[in-house]
C-alpha cells in the first residue's frame, strides 16, 4: 500500500489544485488550512453527524481540525497528486490466484 500511495505522490502538477469532478484540476477558492476547517465545519455541522457523535464529540474534532490546520500552510504550494481519503473502506483486496 505504501508503494502504491509513493506512486500517487509521484505525480506533479504545475500549481496546486483540486481534482472535482470529472477529474479535472480546479484552483482552491481558499487558503489550504481555511478549506480543512470550512469542510470540517460543514461535515460536523450536519445533523446526522452530530447525532451520530454528539454535539461535544462533534464539537471537539472541529477544534482539532482548527488547531491542526495551521501546520497546512507548509505544504500548499506543494503541486503534488495525494489522496486525500486513504483509508480501510478504499482498500479492495483479493486473494492472487497462485495462492
């Protein structure tokens, strides 16, 4: 997996950007760490994920993600494909057919 994401990152641009949809690279309508923390703010806001975690749970990684978001300032000059969700539920395994 780690070769994997290494390969993604390999990947450079000319500035940074967003892919949206369809694939195709859009500017930042922000500052890298004012989009983490409006997203954050927009996630957690919802109602079905404060229900889910509670308004203080909620409430709490909102902090953590305002606290955090500073440390984006290094890297959002940085024109390099990442991906931005890596996690457990992206991960299709399969057994190979050798064994």
């Amino acid at each position: 997996m780690g070769s994997i994401l290494a390969g993604i990152g390999s990947f450079s641009f000319e500035e940074p950007r967003f892919l949206g949809p369809p694939l195709r690279p859009e500017p930042f309508d922000a500052p890298l760490p004012d989009l983490l923390v409006s997203f954050g703010a927009r996630i957690l806001g919802e109602r079905g994920a404060r229900d889910a975690l509670g308004a203080p749970l909620a409430d709490g990684y909102l902090r953590l993600l305002e606290e955090a978001a500073p440390i984006l300032e290094a890297v959002q000059a940085d024109p390099w494909l990442v991906h931005s969700d890596f996690n457990g539920k992206n991960l299709v395994l399969a057994r190979e057919f050798d064994g």
